[in-house]
C-alpha cells in the first residue's frame, strides 16, 4: 500500500481551530497524513513536507456558499453602475449571450484564483443563464475548478420565465420547465460526489420567484429528495421581489417557498434582506440557512435593500454563510473582504452593532460548512477532518502594523493575501503565489477571450 503523503504546519504562532469549544492554540503544530488532519496539536517533528509557521496564524480554509462566476468580465462595467434592476438583467444577459465554454473556464478560472489567494478552500457558483446554443457552461466551471485545485459546490442554476410570461428576461436565455430538470438531473448523475472528503458536489438552483417558475420549485424539491443533494435559491432581495410574492401568491418570498417543499438542513436563502421577524423564526423552525452577501448587497440598485438582518439570525443559532455573489453586483472574489464587510455593516442597523471576531470567523468557516451541509469534513480544524487550511502572516506587513488581537487584525484590518493555502491536503498556494497556474497566464488568456 502507498504511504501516504504528510505535512507539517510547524511552530505556528496562532491556530484558530473553529471547533466546539472555538479552540485557540499558541506556538503549537498540525500534522496532515493525506487529504486530512491527523494530530492537533501535533508533537510531530518530521514530514514528508515541513511549513515553517512561525510568526503566522492558521485558520480553516475559508468557504464561499454564494457566487456568479460568468459574470466576471462584468467588473466595473460602467453601463452597470447604480441601474434599476430592468436595467441591470438587460446589461447582463445581452453578455452572457456572448459566452462560450473557453469564456466560462477561464472566468471560473481567475475567480477562483483570487478566492484561493485570499484563504478561501471551497467555493460554490450558481450558474442561472443559458442562452440559446450554448453548450458546456456548466462543465466549463468544473474542469477550472479542478485543474486550479479548489474544493467546488457548483448549484446548477435555472429560469423559465421570460417577457413571455411578461417577466424581465430576455426568451433567449431561459430553459422549459422540462429542459430544466432533464438537464439538472444529468448533471448531478455525471458529476455529484457525496463521499465525505469529495471535492465536487452538486446543488439545484431555481434562480428567484420573478424568474423561474413554481413547477421548477418544486421539481428542484423533488430532485434534491431524491439523490440528497443541497437547494438554493435567492430570496428577499428587493421590494420589487416582496410586492410580486404578495400581488401573485399572497404570500412572502419566504413563507411561499416553503410551501412548495424548500424546507430543511439542504435548503440555503441568499441575501434576506427584506426578511422580517416572522422570516426570521420560520427559518430557524425549517432548519434552513442563509447566505450573507454584504458587499453586493449594500452596493444596490436602484429600488433594491441594503443589509440583512445577520445579527438577530445568530442570536437564533441560525446558520449564515458568507458569499461573494457575482462580479456584475460586487468588484470582487475575496472572502475575507466580504467577512470584514460582513462583521461591519451590522453596526450601521439601527438597532444593533458591528459582530465580534469569532461569529464573523465562524460565518467564514464552520457556519459555511453548516450551510452546505458539509460540517462534518470541512469548517474547523479537527483530527479527521479535510486538510483545508489557511496561513496568514501577522507581523511582515504594514497593514497590520500595530495589530494586537490575531483574529481581529486578520478580520478587520485590510484583507491581504493567505501566505499559504491547503486544499485536500495539497499546498495551491506558497508564499502568496498559486502552485497550478501563473497569474499571468490566467490574465493574457482572460484577455485573449474577453467578449
């Protein structure tokens, strides 16, 4: 049998387990056998690899439970700034009818770059439009995902309604009902891996109540009962989406949901932050999650909200993720700038005041892996768990120049670059740079297929 390959976190100055008891290690060691943690603290002395830790505190490998990849070429796109929200998904899908599978890879490509440069281990990716004639978006996202070396959660994004059911969306870019859930289902037949320490997992992802149909719900309901599989679905993101629940249904986003089955641990909310108190408790009876979004959340459109209401969910033990969202709503695919956005945006509420280090961690960490049902492998440093790992330097740069609480200055001063990053035991990033790929062939390739 072939040994297995080890590594030892030597000496670090910190290790943030993100267990239980929220475990705080000094000047201590961790020991990898393979794709998992298997002495911590280590006495170990030897490995087949040696990181030198001092100085550095080590974190678990921070997950993303929300993102749009596609939308990458979106960045800053002047014709994008402070639209309404007709505005908005015109600009939108007038460009993802310009995509191909070579456009896609290498738009998951320098997204998910930037994610692993930053500490971030697993990420998701919903993937809503296909426009008539494409082929391959989906597949594109995951060979990038692969060849990088990110742990991946991608949701197979859908919409059904369009102008022709007197909707927002162009026909062109939506899928029937039926289309949806032959393809969804061969999605997950090809490529779910539920084995614990997977690197690739499927989710189903009906895009939002204006978009997608209650039959597609419901069949994504279904579907996700059948082969265990996560849902996720945007909701109570803008007034317009709240008045159109009331006019059609006569009922919330999220009380209307619920009653066609999105119920339960699989099923994650992005954004909600329309959702009131009565929101807030059937989330917490249903033992649903949300994922937090502040950036693009607080950079709204015309006519949208502004900050969810985080601080009451977690009072409610309810679980939050942290997510991204796509480039065409927030600039960028760093999660530990999103964290920090996230720990201070609840201090402009009126009623409640900016999170303390460790919620805002544990919404990075172990409350991500809740919300894709992945606590068991991912989220904390413990034995037996993924080597997911994240390294930060403490003392060699000016931003964090007279910090004194670790997490605190890794969470609240400016987000600066992992010094390395472990996923599934092996090292992608060594000394802030990745190991798979150059920076720049990842830039002129972009280039080279910008639409």
């Amino acid at each position: 049998m072939k040994k297995n390959k080890t590594i030892l976190i030597k000496d670090a100055e910190y290790i943030i387990t993100m267990d239980k008891k929220q475990t705080i290690l000094r000047n201590a060691s961790l020991f990898i056998e393979g794709n998992e943690i298997r002495e911590i603290p280590s006495q170990c002395t030897s490995a087949d690899t040696i990181i030198d830790a001092k100085g550095m505190i080590v974190i678990p490998g921070l997950i993303n439970c929300h993102h749009h990849m596609f939308q990458c070429g979106l960045r800053g796109l002047p014709e994008l700034q402070n639209q309404t929200i007709d505005r908005w998904i015109a600009i939108v899908c007038d460009y993802t009818k310009k995509i191909n599978e070579t456009t896609m890879y290498y738009a998951a490509l320098a997204n998910m770059a930037e994610l692993l440069l930053y500490g971030c281990t697993t990420t998701t990716d919903m993937h809503y439009l296909f426009p008539k004639g494409t082929q391959g978006l989906f597949e594109s996202s995951i060979r990038a995902a692969k060849d990088i070396g990110i742990r991946f959660h991608p949701f197979r994004g859908s919409m059904s309604l369009s102008k022709k059911d007197g909707q927002s969306f162009p026909d062109d870019v939506v899928e029937t009902s039926e289309e949806i859930m032959t393809r969804s289902e061969h999605m997950i037949k090809t490529y779910h891996d539920a084995s614990r320490l997977s690197m690739l997992r499927i989710g189903l992802a009906p895009c939002t109540l204006f978009s997608s149909s209650s039959e597609d719900y419901i069949h994504a309901a279904q579907l996700a009962k059948t082969y265990d599989v996560n849902l996720q679905t945007h909701v109570s993101e803008s007034a317009f989406e709240d008045s159109y629940a009331m006019d059609t249904y006569g009922k919330r986003p999220l009380e209307y949901l619920q009653s066609l089955g999105w119920t339960g641990a699989h099923v994650s909310f992005v954004h909600g932050v329309n959702f009131n108190d009565d929101d807030i408790q059937a989330l917490k009876k249903s033992k649903s999650t949300l994922v937090h979004c502040p950036i693009s959340n607080a950079r709204k459109p015309v006519g949208s909200a502004g900050i969810a209401p985080v601080t009451e969910m977690l009072s409610k033990g309810i679980p939050v993720g942290i997510g991204v969202d796509g480039s065409a709503g927030n600039d960028s695919s760093n999660v530990l700038e999103e964290l920090r956005w996230a720990r201070t945006l609840q201090g402009v509420r009126e009623k409640t005041t900016y999170l303390k280090p460790m919620p805002t961690l544990a919404i990075g960490t172990i409350e991500g892996a809740k919300t894709l049902r992945w606590d068991d492998a991912l989220g904390s440093l413990e034995e037996g768990k993924a080597a997911d790992i994240a390294m930060f330097t403490l003392h060699n740069d000016i931003e964090h120049v007279g910090a004194n609480d670790p997490i605190t200055a890794l969470l609240a001063c400016q987000a600066r670059r992992a010094e390395t990053v472990i996923v599934n035991g092996t090292v992608v990033v060594e000394k802030s740079m990745l190991i798979s790929f150059d920076e720049k062939y990842i830039i002129d390739q972009w280039k080279k297929n910008i639409v």
